[in-house]
C-alpha cells in the first residue's frame, strides 16, 4: 500500500521493482528485468511475475497526486496572514480572503524552500543508498511492502562555464558522487551561446559537475585542444546560483610500446595496440582502447581528464594473443595500471606496455564422480590476494568447461590462486568480493611461475583434486 504524508490512499502511484546485481564492476539497479505497476483507488499495488533474485522498489509519484512542486509558507507569511483575519472590518464591506505572500524563489535570504514529491525506495527513504533490498525465492510472494510517500527540498544549480571561441556548445554533467547506487544518478545540461546552465530539481546530496570542451572537427589534433571543467557541490534544498566553472587544459600519457621474447617483433609503423579503455569515477569513459604507434614505438594519447581511472573492458591481448604476443603489462609513473585503479592528477611521458610472447597456462578437466561436470558449471580461478578482486582484473578468470570437462586458461600473470567450481553464478559475477569470498571456502591453491603450463583437475562432488 502506497500512502500520501497525510496517510490518506495515494492512487495512480508507479511502483517499480529493479533487479539488483553485479554488472559492470558493481552490484547495481539494472535495467533488465525491471517490472512495474500502478497504485489503484486505495493506494494498492501488487507486482508479479517477477524472476527469483533481489530487488529495489521504489515509489514514483505520478499521476492525479497533489502538486508535485510545492512551496511551503514561512512563518512570517502565516503571522501576516493569521493578522488580517482577526482585524475588525466594517459590517458594510465584505471581508477581504486572507492574503498569503508566495513565498521567494529557493535559496533566497529568508531560508524559504521548494518541496516535491520524491521518488521512495522500500522500506521508507528517498536515499538510493539507503533501500533496503528484497529478495524473492521462486514462486515466492511478499505482502506488506509499504510505502509513506515524502517530500523533498529540491534545488536548482545555476552557473556559468568559461567557453573559449571556437568551441561547439558544451553539455554540463552533474553526478552523484559516492561509492554506493546513489553515484549512477546525473543529471545533464547544455550551456547556452553564454555559457550559462541550469540543471533543476536536483535532490539533497553531494555531486560533482563535470564539463568536457572538445573542438569540432574530432580527431588527433583536436585531442590536443581538449579542456576540461569539474567543482563539487553539495546541494541542500536551496538554489546554487553563482557557480563558475574554468576550464583547464586535458592531460597527455606518452609512452613506448617493448616485445620481449625470441620472437622477431613486429613492424611498428601504423599497428594498432589496445590499451585500456579508461572510465573515470562517474562513468565516463575518456579515452579510445587504440592507440597508433609511431615507427619507433612510441605513442601518445592526449585529451585525458584528470581523475581516478578503472578498467571499462578485457584489454585485448590479455586473454588472446596478437598475433602470437601476449599483453604483460600496462605501467604509467612506474605504476601497474592492470592491477589497480590509476590516479592522474597530471599527464605523463613515461608509459609502458609490454609485449610477450610467452604466458602461463592452466589446463585440466572438470569431474563429478569420474564424469565430465554437467553443463552450467564454470571454473574460476582468482587471485589469492583480495586486493586484486575488482571488474575485469586480469588475475581473475572464469570459463566453462566443454563436453569433455576440458578448460584452459592463458596468460595469468605469476603468483599464488585460487581454484574453485560453481554451477551457480551469473556472468562477470565472479568479479564480485563478495562471491570470492564464498567461493573460497572450498576452493583449491595452486601457484604459478612465470610463463609456467601446469595442469589442475578440478571436481564438484567428493572426489580429490589432483
């Protein structure tokens, strides 16, 4: 049931169920699978033919509910108006409706605010990261997940952005800023011929505006004329108007492509080498995955803004070879970046990725009392230091075997593992902490040397690995 702040019915309020899992290097709301509903005249809902899993419910005010801006009175305006009620008036005039002032615009001296009605998540908040999760088993049904529809202050963000000549018209990007769901809200705007923008109704919290100016034509030249704008905020229900974004030059990584190994390396003038697509805290991503090397191995990749950076994709070459070559390694300022978030608050010159020709594989086979595993089960195979569990870490590799139970995995880089068979994850789940964690407990350890083939056969009932 879905009640308004007075407790009366609330009807015709959207109710929507997200699934929530692990994607993209994160357990959050997905868009597949959402299912959704409508109060009726008593403010009842009901949702069905969910899929077994955990969700978030929220309720999202719509329909014929009261005003969803609203402005509440001060209490200078409920003195003055309480006062022209109880004057005396003549018996010959009417009396005059009492006068209640509109309050001023959000943000103005005297603290007056702009209430709406804000989306609820279960079991009663407006803060994303605050929901409380559902999970349903199958053919499992949940009754008494209710809803207290709340207002909100909401605020509007005004400012202005510095745009040199020459520039197309920027779009502004307000995102949430934390570690939680509540990071994956934004908000976008495009600043006028003045640079001025206006994002409204932004919810209580802390966010960061971001604003990329990139000249038009795109291309190698224009990456080297690329700025970049970025403040943090924390809005509180009252209007920000006087914010001023400067734009300060991008960034440049250079570097120099090495092959070790026996193997003749190959000619370097026009190849294309993947390097890591890299997103920035946020979600954007702001670099391409190829890069052109020069006849001597060197390259640059400019337009980058600073900030923290984590891998978006498999960087290729890591999981299958180039041409007979292996991707070893990925270091900037001496740091590797394949292994841990990367900070750049400042370009560098000094990049390297290696090549070789030579990598570790681990082979086997999968048993269940003798018999090749039946199909759903996968091998994973992760690192034992958790501090290496994060999405697409290349020191985590899940397959699954083939008809025969056979699986190989190549160019895991030296050092100690864990082994383990599961028939119950959803895929990229194995990236998740938490699943590790639990995948610990019976898996096996094994250790792995440079470029060494070793082979391990796993199994999912009683028998022994070997």
């Amino acid at each position: 049931t879905v009640l308004f702040p007075d407790g009366q019915p609330a009807p015709r309020i959207g109710l929507t169920a997200v699934p929530y899992r692990y994607a993209a290097g994160e357990r959050r709301p997905i868009s597949a699978g959402i299912a959704t509903a409508r109060t009726d005249d008593r403010g009842i809902y009901r949702i069905f033919g969910l899929a077994a899993g955990t969700y978030i419910l929220g309720a999202v005010p719509g329909g014929p509910a009261p005003d969803a801006s609203l402005e509440p009175i001060s209490e200078a305006d409920v003195r003055r108006a309480l006062a022209e009620v109880r004057a005396p008036f003549s018996r010959a005039q009417a009396p005059a409706p009492p006068s209640v002032a509109r309050p001023p615009q959000t943000g103005t001296s005297d603290g007056t605010r702009r209430l709406r009605f804000a989306t609820v998540y279960y079991p009663g908040t407006t803060v994303l990261d605050k929901a409380a999760y559902v999970t349903l088993g199958p053919a499992e049904e949940r009754r008494g997940v209710d809803f207290d529809l709340e207002y909100v202050p909401s605020g509007t963000v005004m400012g202005t952005l510095f745009v040199p000549g020459g520039m197309p018209q920027p779009q502004i990007v307000l995102s949430g800023t934390g570690d939680g769901p509540a990071a994956l809200v934004t908000r976008t705007a495009l600043a006028n011929s003045e640079g001025q923008f206006t994002l409204s109704d932004v919810d209580p919290g802390p966010y960061t505006v971001t604003s990329a100016l990139i000249p038009w034509p795109r291309g190698a030249a224009a990456a080297t004329q690329v700025l970049w704008a970025s403040t943090e905020l924390f809005v509180d229900g009252h209007d920000v108007t006087d914010l001023t974004l400067v734009p300060h030059p991008a960034v440049t990584i250079a570097g120099r492509v090495t092959f070790e190994g026996t193997t003749p390396p190959p000619k370097l003038a026009g190849l294309h080498v993947p390097l890591p697509a890299l997103v920035r805290s946020g979600g954007r991503t702001v670099s391409q995955p190829w890069l052109r090397l020069e006849a001597d191995g060197r390259f640059a990749i400019a337009g980058i803004i600073p900030g923290v950076y984590r891998l978006r994709t498999i960087v290729e070459g890591q999981i299958a070879s180039l041409g007979g070559w292996w991707l070893k390694s990925v270091t900037v300022s001496g740091r590797e970046m394949l292994d841990t978030p990367l900070e750049l608050p400042d370009g560098a010159d000094d990049a390297v990725v290696t090549f070789s020709d030579r990598a570790t594989e681990l082979r086997g086979r999968v048993t269940d009392s003798g018999r090749p595993a039946p199909s759903g089960h996968v091998v994973v195979v992760f690192s034992a230091n958790p501090s290496l569990w994060f999405f697409n870490s290349r020191r985590i590799a899940a397959i699954a075997p083939d008809a025969e139970g056979r699986y190989t995995i190549r160019n895991l880089p030296a050092g100690d593992y864990f082994v383990a068979v599961s028939d119950d994850l959803e895929p990229g789940e194995w990236y998740d902490p938490a699943v590790l964690e639990q995948l610990v407990k019976g898996a096996s350890r094994i250790t792995l040397a440079e470029a060494e083939q070793k082979t391990y056969d796993a199994v999912v009932a009683s028998e022994k690995p070997r």
